[in-house]
C-alpha cells in the first residue's frame, strides 16, 4: 500500500515543498492504517519551515499536526469500539501530511459519522486548545475575556465556545476579518487601527476575567495589564517572532520567565503557559483525556452549538500553495488540505 506524502525538505519556502511516493508498512497488531479525509494547516506548521518550531525533528520531515481519515485497515489487536471503515480523527504534531498513515490504534478518535470530514478538522487541534484553556483560566458565566486573534484557527473557535459558556468575549482582529469575528458573537477591535489596550479599557473599565494570547513578544505586557485582579493571562505562543533570526527556543523560555515573574507578584493575578502535549509521557491518561476532550467538542459542533470555520480547501498536492495562503493572514478559521 503507497502513500503519497508532502515533505519538508529544510528551511525553504512554501513552493520548496516536495510531493513524494513511499511504501506503508503494514500495521502491527495495535496499529491502524488512516485514509486521510481532511488535515490541516496550523500556525505550527509556518513555523516548522523556517526552523522556529520549539520541539520540531529534523529535516526532512512530514508536517501535519493533526488529522480526520477513515480506517483502511486494522491490525489482529485492534480496539475495542474502533472498526474498518469508521471515521476518526487523530493529534499527531507531524506526519498528517500524506493521504494514508499508520498509527497506533489508541491514538484515534471515533467522528461522528454524519460530520464533514474538513469541519471535523477545523476542531481537532483547535477545539481540544480552546477547550483546555478555557478550562485553565476558570472563567465563568458572564465575565468578560479577551481573545487575541480571534479570526485564527484557535481564536475563532475559542470564541465560540466562550459564548456558548455564557462567557461575554472582545475579539482582536484584522479590519477584513472584523464582520466574520462579529457573526461569531465576539465584540471585535481592530488591532491595525485602534489602539487595543485602551478599547479593552473601555468595554471592561474594571479589567477582564482572562486574556488568551498568541502572540507574546513585548505586547504580552499589555495582555497582563487587561487583566482583572483575580484574572488570568494565558500564553499560548510567540507569533510575533515567527521570523526573528536565532534559536527558536529563547523566545519562549523568555516568555516563561517573564510570566513566572508575575507569579510571584502579590496582585492576584495568574500567567500561564499553555502546552498542548503537556502530560504526554503519560500516554494512557494524554490519549484518554484527548479521547474526552476532542469527543466533547464533536459533540458540540455535531449539535450546531459551534460551526467549523474553514477558510479555505486546498488538494494535498497545493500544500505549498495551502501553506502560503495561510501566511498571508487576514483569514477566518483553518485551511484544510483534502487528499
């Protein structure tokens, strides 16, 4: 069984991607082989090509961070409540660039059947992120939080389901994205053209519940200065030095140095790091929490409760063309690849 992959052959630009063939080996007894349905480009991934992805493994390489397919094959072991042909989603952090892959079976997902396999992806990453954060900052039912971002893939899904909580949200955007942010039921403020920390000051005179930011750099000063007494700050990445010359991990271990300063702080305040594979060493408990954490989420978009946000649909084979689309920014949601 082939399985054609996109490859990361080195720092390159998005059009150095590599359209590559490779036999799969067969499953073992607790593996499965995947037909990828639907996989997505991530802000990890933009970063991987230029070298600034905190944990990424050496080139050559396949991104893909995560993944919705259906399942080819199983092997003798198998599991439990997982069958050939059934729909299923998986967190991989590389690999889900291809149209087949071989996992093992207790890293996948079941997907409710009656979901678009792209809307299912819009929320893998993404809802398992904003879900967890939520749950980190402990807000509640009518405070106010401020999301940075909000039109990106995590942003725009961590508003909803903000609102869906009863959680009143201000929203950072770009003047393109502004009506989109909107519709999702956030109060939006246009960081090209307004003065963010100021408007928050406005809309919330006493301070905010929690800000989620993405962005780091010098501007999580005035993420921390939103803040409420009580409040929570959550960082969840170092955006603004996406194409900052260096070694990739000083930006964040000055991010997490300046956030274990205010922790110390008496203001009763809280920062805190956000790291998705924190606790993966653990795997049962990780692939049990994420079993929960991402059905819980499928469930809500399988209600209507939320509603995928797919910027756009590229082919596997335009992953460069996917990829410099992403780049450009001023989009809403995910761009998915479709094999």
């Amino acid at each position: 069984m082939n399985a054609t992959e996109i490859v990361l052959p080195g720092t390159v630009e998005p059009e150095g991607l590599q359209v590559t063939t490779r036999e799969l080996p067969g499953p073992r007894s607790d593996q499965a082989v995947v037909r990828i349905e639907a996989t997505g480009v991530s802000f990890a991934e933009q970063q991987m090509r230029r070298g600034k992805y905190y944990d990424q493994p050496p080139f050559p390489f396949v991104p893909g961070y995560d993944l919705v397919g259906t399942i080819e094959r199983l092997g003798d072991r198998g599991d439990g409540d997982l069958v050939v042909g059934q729909r299923v989603a998986a967190l991989t952090k590389t690999g889900a660039w291809a149209d087949r892959v071989v996992l093992d079976a207790a890293e996948l997902v079941p997907v409710p059947a009656d979901l678009d396999a792209a809307a299912a992806e819009t929320v893998v990453v993404n809802g398992v992120t904003a879900l967890r954060m939520l749950r980190t900052a402990r807000v509640q039912r009518g405070q106010t939080i401020v999301v940075l971002g909000a039109a990106g893939g995590v942003g725009s899904t961590l508003v909803q389901l903000a609102r869906h909580a009863g959680i009143r949200v201000i929203g950072t955007a770009g003047p393109s994205a502004q009506d989109r942010v909107r519709n999702l039921g956030a109060i939006t403020v246009d960081y090209r053209n307004e003065n963010v920390r100021a408007r928050v000051r406005e809309l919330a005179p006493d301070g905010v519940a929690a800000v989620f930011d993405h962005v780091g750099g010098p501007g999580i000063t005035d993420s921390w200065r939103m803040l409420a007494r009580g409040g929570t700050l959550v960082s969840y990445g170092t955006a603004s030095t996406r194409d900052v010359a260096g070694n990739p991990r000083v930006p964040v271990l000055k991010l997490l140095a300046r956030l274990l300063t205010w922790n110390v702080l008496p203001n009763g305040r809280r920062a805190k790091f956000f790291n998705l594979w924190a606790g993966a060493r653990k795997r049962d408990r990780y692939r049990a929490d994420l079993r929960r954490d991402l059905g819980d989420v499928l469930q809500l978009l399988q209600k209507g409760a939320i509603d995928a946000q797919i910027a756009k649909r590229f082919p596997l084979r335009d992953a460069g063309e996917a990829l410099r689309y992403a780049e450009q920014g001023a989009i809403v949601g995910k761009v998915v690849l479709e094999p």
